[in-house]
C-alpha cells in the first residue's frame, strides 16, 4: 500500500511538472532583443528598407553583445538581405516622430551569429548602476543627475535600451550625497560606491569620469576631445579602460558601450563550440516545499539560453536533482544562474563546479 501510495505521488508530480505554467517576473530580464525601433523621415520603401537593415544590425549588436561585429565581412553581407530576417513591421507615428518597428525571427538571427563565430547574450542581464562625474570646462566637477544633464542622462538610457542592457541611475539624494562624494566617482573607487548602491539593489556597479583631455603646446584648442575614464565592478572583478570623443554625448554613449561589451565578454556564450550531448551536469536544488516549486524550478532550468534540456531526476524531501545538458560550460551555467534572485549557492563564498547545489528561496 505504502508503495502504491509513493508511486502515485511521483506520477502527480510528474503531471505538475508537465501541466504548470507560471508567470513569475525575473529581474533583470531583457525583452525584446529581436525587436527594434528606427526612427524615419517618411514611409517611402527606400526610408523602409534602410530602416529594416539598421533594425537588424541593432539586433545583432544587442543579441551578440558585440558592437565590433559590424564589421565583418559575413555580417555586412547578411545586413544586405535584411529583409529575409524580418517577421513583422509597422509604422508608429508620435506627436514629435515616425517610426518604423520591426521584429526579428529569433532561429535565423541565432544561426547566423553562431554561424559567424559570434556569441549569444541570454536575456536574463545583470543590472548595473551608473555613477558619472564630468569636469565642466570652467573647472567645476559634478555627478551627473536628471535635470542638470537631463542630456546626458537620456543617451546613457537610449545607449543602454539600443545594446539591451539594464542601468540603473542614481537618485543622488540625501541618502547617497551622505554615502558617496563625488570624489569617490572622480577616483573610480567603485568599493565605496558598492556600498552606497545597495540600496538599489543592483547587480553591478559602473563609474567613470568626463574630462576635457590636455592639448599639446603644438595643438589648437579647437581639435581638443573629450575623455571618459571607467571603472566596473562585477561580482567581486575590476575591469577598467578610456574611451573619448568629439563632445560630451559621445562619450557617454561610448562608456555604455564599453559597459555593455565587457558584460558581454563574460555573459554571452559561444553555443558553436558545444555538443548539448557531451555537455550534462546535475544540480541539487534544496529548501523545496511544494509540488509548484519542482516546475517553477525546472521551467527556469529550460529558460536558460545555455541550457538545451532539463529534466528531475530524483526528489526526496525538500531535495531534488535536475540533470541538464548544457551549450556551454559549467562557468556559464553557474552565471545565468547567478542572475536570478530566486536562487543562490548553498556555499555563497565558491561554487563547487563539481557539485551544484543551491537554495531556492521562494
């Protein structure tokens, strides 16, 4: 009786796993990186056909996380049939513009990047907050807030939508002028700002400053450019570099794209160097207290890029083990995962590749 009594309960969890269909929001997910929104002058079918191929290249851009891809060869010669990439469009008037939005078919754009050697990006996307600091050119230094660089504050968010990454912008209150100076933003020293951008709750944090680089004795002041030194910190590493440009906007929409390049470098995946057969692991999920959590958890399982298939292998208590055959490494396994608040490491100090296990807080 006991044994018939367990084998019912195994096949209603199966049932559960099978049937549940959950519309929990993730943080820090990324939608429509397929899709794209280009601004034209009027709806005549060369503006159309333009619009649709600088759609694409937004598309590839976002979905490798590579600005560099534009240029190679095999990319610009796919831009040039843009259109056979394309699912939907339509215009969309504004009081102010017209635009032409377009969508995408995701199996083409994947195939072509993995084709062409690239990375795919997941959408599920660390968030980052931004502390900028610019240099007035009468000597004054100041953070970059809404409203007194309104400017600036929109390209970094125009910037961050085009490359489909989340930022995060500080509100610069009392609370944070009582954390952080901007001497902390001036000198990069993201620790200190680590601290004070927890109560954000963000995943990693980006500083940089704008400066007016110095001319040489032997150059007008005309041909002088601007600068901007950054500084990221991401899950305990520091990544930092310079970028510059003719004017102030310039910058900060090459510091997002710094930002966005680095993020990618780590968190994109090069699916054409897997075999989704020779790649398996299995992770113990523990602190489960219902049947809704084994397919909540196995529904996120599947929903990771890296992730070909996943499936429960075995449940005793509050314990269960999924085996996943993997399109990448373990490393990026354990960082897809990392993403998601919902779940975190049993031993929150190192990952033991050998032996996932992991809380599930819900």
């Amino acid at each position: 009786m006991i044994k018939g009594v367990a084998i019912l309960v195994r096949l209603h969890l199966i049932l559960c796993l099978s049937l549940c269909c959950f519309t929990t929001a993730y943080a820090g997910v990324i939608e429509g990186l397929y899709s794209a929104r280009v601004e034209v002058p009027d709806q005549s079918t060369s503006t159309q056909n333009a619009a649709i191929r600088d759609g694409l290249e937004d598309v590839f851009v976002k979905v490798s996380g590579n600005s560099a891809l534009l240029n190679d060869a095999q990319i610009k010669q796919q831009l040039k049939q843009a259109k056979s990439y394309l699912r939907t469009y339509r215009f969309e008037q504004t009081p102010e513009q017209l635009f032409l939005s377009v969508n995408f078919d995701q199996d083409k754009v994947d195939k072509q990047l993995r084709d062409s050697g690239y990375r795919i990006w997941d959408k599920r996307r660390p968030e980052t907050i931004v502390w900028l600091a610019i240099k007035e050119p009468g000597g004054s230094r100041k953070l970059v807030a809404e409203g007194s660089h309104q400017a600036l504050v929109d390209i970094a968010q125009d910037t961050a939508k085009r490359r489909g990454v989340e930022i995060v912008q500080p509100l610069l209150d009392l609370d944070d002028m009582q954390n952080i100076s901007i001497y902390d933003v001036w000198g990069g020293f993201v620790h200190q700002l680590s601290q004070a951008s927890q109560r954000y709750g963000v995943d990693n944090v980006f500083s940089a400053r704008i400066y007016k680089a110095q001319n040489s004795e032997d150059e007008p002041q005309s041909t002088a450019i601007w600068q901007g030194d950054w500084v990221l910190l991401e899950a305990g590493n520091t990544s930092a570099g310079t970028v510059s440009g003719a004017e102030q906007a310039q910058v900060v929409d090459a510091l997002v794209n710094a930002m966005s390049d680095t993020l990618a470098a780590k968190y994109a995946i090069d699916f054409s160097r897997f075999d989704p057969e020779a790649m398996r692991t299995t992770v113990t999920v523990k602190n489960l207290t219902s049947l809704s959590q084994y397919g909540e958890i196995l529904k996120f399982f599947n929903s990771l890029s890296v992730v070909s298939s996943a499936s429960l292998v075995s449940q005793q208590g509050q314990v269960a083990r999924f085996e996943l055959n993997l399109l990448g490494e373990v490393e990026n396994l354990i960082d897809a995962i990392g993403l998601d608040k919902r779940i975190s490491p049993v031993n929150r100090f190192e990952v033991d590749k050998q032996n996932l296990e992991y809380f599930w807080k819900l």
